[in-house]
C-alpha cells in the first residue's frame, strides 16, 4: 500500500493528536497513532482510553487502503523536522513496515498491527444531540476553561457544564472565586439536558476548532459518554457525572453601581498595580468615585506598595471593594470587547463583569468573589 500527503499537514495534525495520549498508558498499542487509509482518505486516531479523537486528512494520492499503528515519538520527530513537501508512505501490510520517503532521504520504521488498537464506540440509542456553529463553540470553550477548577472532592466543578435549555444552551465554569456563563441564544432544544465536559476533552477541541470556522458542530451526548463531531475530525470522550451547583443563584440581581471602562487600559493598570500586592493574597482594591477607579495594592512584609487612577465612566455612591489580582486579570484578558462593565452592589457582594458589546447572539457574564478589606 503506499499513500502520498502533505508534510506540514501530517505534523500539525499529530501535534494536535498527541495532547490526547498520556505519558504513561495502561495498553501499550496507546503510546502509538493508528493510521487508517479507505476512499482517498487518511483517519488519524489517538486515544489515552478515556477520550479518543480522530483527525481526517485528504490524501494527494493513495494505492490501496488498510490500517497500521506508528509509536507517537518516532512519529512525531520524524515528520516536525521536515519542511514543507510530498511524504510518500510505502507500507508492507505482511510484517507491518513502513518507508517513509522525502525530498532527500528516507526513514524505515517498524509499525505495529491496528487489531489491538480499540475501537470508538458507537453513542447507544437514547442519547440527546445539538448543532451549534464552529466559531461560537471555540470562542466559548476558550472564553470558559480558564474559570474550571482543580478539585478532588468535588469533581464537578473540574469541567465546562453545558446546560441545554428551551431557550439557550449555557456554558458555566467555576472554581469558587470566579464564574463564567455563556448564554447561547441561538442554540436551543424542546426538551432540557445537560452534561459536564471534563477539561481535558475541552482543551482538545479548543486546540482543533477554528474560531472563524462557520460550519457546524454536531453534539451526541447521554448521561456518560459524549461524541462530539466537526469539520475535519470527531472526539469521544467520557463525561463527568455528578449534580452541577445552581450556578444562577450565586448571581446577583440587583447591582446599582455600574463601571464602564476600557478594558485594555484597566488590564495594563491592573498588571503594574499587582506586582506590589502580597504574595499570598494577592489583593488589590478598588476603589470607586465619580468619573474614577483607583487601584491599589500593598505588602506589608516588604514595605512595598502601588497605586494608579484610571479614567471611566462612574456615577454611583463612593465605594471600596477587594478582590484577587490574578482572577480579575484572567477575566479581563478573556473578554475581547473595547469596554468592559463592571456591576456592583456593596463590598462584600460578587462583581459581575460583562462586556460593553456582547457577540450576536450570545450573552457572556464573568463573576468574581470579592476579599475581605481590612480598611
């Protein structure tokens, strides 16, 4: 059998495969890619046994069809140093070896027999399943992983939760001081279900969704497994099974004091302001009057401290209010609008943080958990 591909297109397609492939495997034939030619067609698959994906590559050429394995690091360095040219792959489908010819030279390599790779199972019947564009789904799975969290007791919250509802599909994530909700009013169901993605799976897609892809994405899911299917590949992995907290009733509903203020200049303030904060809270201060925020941060233990007024448009009561540097910094750099607006009730409330233009048809929200003022 012999096949001919892009070079470039073989190593970007593998660097992405090989984020799903752990460092240590319980079955060997894991530390390898399965590579399956049929109708012109190459399907490249990597799997660490709990999420699986598969990558499609159009073939310039091909004689024949069958299926092999390749060990991912052999793979990986053989093809990344190459640049940009016709790979011509000669495989001998009797003893599994692999000639793999460039520009000026050739590597042999000893591939092993697909049998023993494990198959993608197929979504039983009973599963619950939605489109929504390319584009929205990477712009909101990268404007949301960054809120999951880190938690052994409580492995909800270790995931993006997508919530289908009759009127929208949310996607939330939350690690105790910071929340996100994307509202997709576009993408809507007549009978509610939700799953939670686990960060891994998420990360995935964000690595192989294009953000200007308008295609569809097709979502299979039931109360353990989801297949998730796009332009050029699918992914299946295992979901995280548990009961999501009621992450609408931690919003608040009544903010009286509102801040508009450009989002770039507030994240630049916020950055130079922070490198003075205490090491181990990390706290910064706002504080509000007409027409301005005030930024302020110090540590005590070194005698150091950071203060900057940046212009924005305010006119409510007077205030002071804390909160963590790093998470306000977070939030701030993964909203995309010029302006940003900032609601508050009182000190020892959340923030809501929405941008100034929301995207058409979505409604974005970020929260943060305020810290206690000594002051």
């Amino acid at each position: 059998m012999t096949f001919t591909l892009s070079s470039s297109v073989l190593s970007n397609k593998l660097g992405q495969l090989a984020k799903v492939i752990n460092s240590k495997n319980s079955l060997s034939i894991l530390d390898s890619f399965l590579f399956e030619i049929a109708d012109n067609q190459l399907t490249l698959t990597a799997s660490d046994n709990t999420n699986m994906m598969k990558l499609f590559v159009d073939l310039n050429s091909c004689d024949g069809q069958g299926s092999f394995c390749i060990p991912t690091r052999i793979m990986l360095n053989a093809v990344k140093e190459l640049a940009e040219q016709p790979l011509i792959f000669e495989v001998n489908e009797n003893d599994n070896s692999i000639k793999v010819i460039y520009q000026n030279g050739s590597y042999s390599i000893m591939g092993q027999s697909a049998d023993n790779y494990p198959s993608m199972q197929q979504m039983p019947e009973g599963y619950t399943e939605t489109q929504l564009p390319t584009s929205s789904l990477a712009n909101n799975i990268q404007r949301t992983l960054f809120a999951t969290a880190n938690d052994e007791l409580r492995m909800v919250m270790n995931g993006i939760y997508f919530d289908l509802k009759e009127d929208s599909m949310n996607l939330v994530a939350s690690d105790g001081h910071k929340m996100v909700r994307n509202m997709l009013l576009a993408c809507k169901t007549d009978v509610p279900a939700s799953f939670i993605l686990p960060k891994k799976p998420a990360g995935l897609l964000r690595s192989v969704l294009s953000t200007d892809d308008e295609s569809m994405v097709t979502i299979k899911f039931n109360n353990n497994t989801a297949e998730i299917v796009f332009s050029n590949g699918v992914l299946s992995c295992r979901l995280i099974e548990g009961r999501y907290p009621n992450y609408a009733s931690v919003i608040p509903t009544d903010n009286p004091n509102i801040v508009t203020i450009d989002r770039k200049s507030m994240l630049s303030a916020l950055r130079r302001v922070q490198q003075f904060a205490s090491e181990s809270t990390q706290l910064v201060k706002l504080r509000l009057e007409m027409n301005n925020l005030q930024l302020t941060s110090e540590d005590i233990d070194f005698a150091t401290s950071a203060q900057e007024n940046v212009i924005c448009e305010y006119g409510g009561v007077p205030m002071s209010i804390g909160f963590k540097g790093s998470v306000l910094v977070d939030i701030l750099n993964n909203l995309n609008s010029e302006e940003v607006i900032i609601e508050l009730a009182d000190p020892s409330r959340a923030g809501v943080i929405r941008p100034a233009e929301q995207p058409e048809n979505e409604d974005i929200l970020m929260l943060i958990m305020p810290m206690l003022l000594n002051d």
